[in-house]
C-alpha cells in the first residue's frame, strides 16, 4: 500500500483499492484503471496486477467485486 496523489496511464493496466487507513480494513472504493486513464488524489491506496488477487481481497471484506446494477 502507497500514499500517492495519482496514477497515470499505468502499464500494465492495475486493479485498486483504496483505504479508510493504512490498517485496510475499511474499503472506501475500488476499481480497474486501463492504460489510457488517471486516478488522481487518492490515499491509502494498493495496486493489484493480478485481477483473481484482487477479488480475493474484496471478497475477504465482505465486498461483490461484480456487484450487479440495481
């Protein structure tokens, strides 16, 4: 986990998560980010190369990495 201000234009593309604190227990949002966007002004931010690791992390929160539109 990092605190950083932004991410650019990543390659390879990353999934993310970002944090209530450095403890990651609270999930305050999450999301892939492809190689031709920015996520700027984040904190307590982790990155995930590998998509399953990711899901794995949100589903061990409780979160539906796939939550389907209500």
């Amino acid at each position: 986990m990092s605190d950083i201000n932004n991410i650019r234009f990543p390659v390879p593309p990353v999934w993310w998560i970002t944090w209530a604190d450095n403890a990651e227990t609270t999930v305050l949002g999450y999301g892939y980010l492809s190689s031709d966007e920015i996520l700027s002004t984040i904190k307590h931010l982790t990155t995930y190369l590998d998509e399953a690791v990711w899901e794995s992390v949100l589903i061990n929160h409780g979160i539906d990495p796939y939550p389907e539109d209500e």
